[in-house]
C-alpha cells in the first residue's frame, strides 16, 4: 500500500532521490507519515525515524504496521542531541528532517549536539537535507578526526 502524504512532504520525499537499499534516518519523525513513503520507496534498505515525543513513535508505530513488519522501518524515542548508533546497527547513507529546530535554525544551543550525532551515525559519504529550500536544502556534515 502507498502512504498518502500532503504535497508538500510528497515533495520533500520526492526530493530525497532515495535509492532502494539505502539506510536512512529521519529526525524528528512525529507521527512517521514521511517515513512510511520512504520505507514504501525501499527494498532491502532500511528507514530509522526517531523523535524526541514518545507520543509521536507511538504514533508512529500504530500507524505503521506493514512498513515495521517488513523490517523496512523501525522507530526509536530519542532527541538527535542524545542519539547514538545501536551495537549492531550499520551507518547511515542518508539522513533527513522537517521542522526539527536543532537543524533549522530555530535551537543553535542544540545544533552542535546534533551535528556531532548525525556525523557518528553516518557513513563518509552520507548526506543530511532539511526543509526549508525548494523544498530541500543539504547541510554539510563535518567530520572530526
């Protein structure tokens, strides 16, 4: 089944050119309808969407039981400043938000944390995009040695 969206998230999914065995992380997923159409776009990839409302992930999984059972989504309850990659749990590839403040501008106090976060759980070539452009804009991840 295809998730129904509104046309600007369909725009904003469109937009993430996601290849079907990508790993991708959505930060600040609420009620996880981005998600589910992106899980709808993969095959043997795998969709991780986290928010800091435990309300939304529950959401989120009542929502989402096709996409869960298939193992192309799952969802966890954490702020992207405390994320952290499980132990068995591979890299990133591509990593998007919408409306999450510690990205756009909204919190700078939060950003660093965040930032730090993304570039631990992602892969050297990962690529991390926000709303707010036509209707995405990339944010550069850096790497610290």
């Amino acid at each position: 089944m295809t998730t129904r969206l509104s046309p600007r998230l369909a725009q904003i999914v469109a937009a993430l050119s996601i290849e079907p065995d990508q790993r991708v992380l959505e930060i600040g997923c609420g009620p996880g309808a981005a998600a589910r159409a992106v899980a709808d776009r993969l095959t043997t990839g795998h969709v991780l969407a986290v928010d800091r409302s435990a309300r939304a992930i529950e959401q989120l999984r009542s929502c989402s039981a096709e996409q869960l059972t298939s193992g192309r989504l799952s969802a966890r309850h954490v702020a992207i400043e405390d994320f952290t990659l499980a132990h068995d749990e591979e890299p990133f590839d591509l990593v998007f938000a919408i409306r999450v403040g510690a990205l756009d501008g909204r919190h700078p106090e939060a950003a660093q944390a965040a930032m730090r976060r993304i570039a631990a759980a992602t892969t050297p070539h990962a690529r991390l995009f926000v709303d707010g452009g036509r209707p995405l804009r990339e944010l550069t991840i850096h790497r610290h040695a």
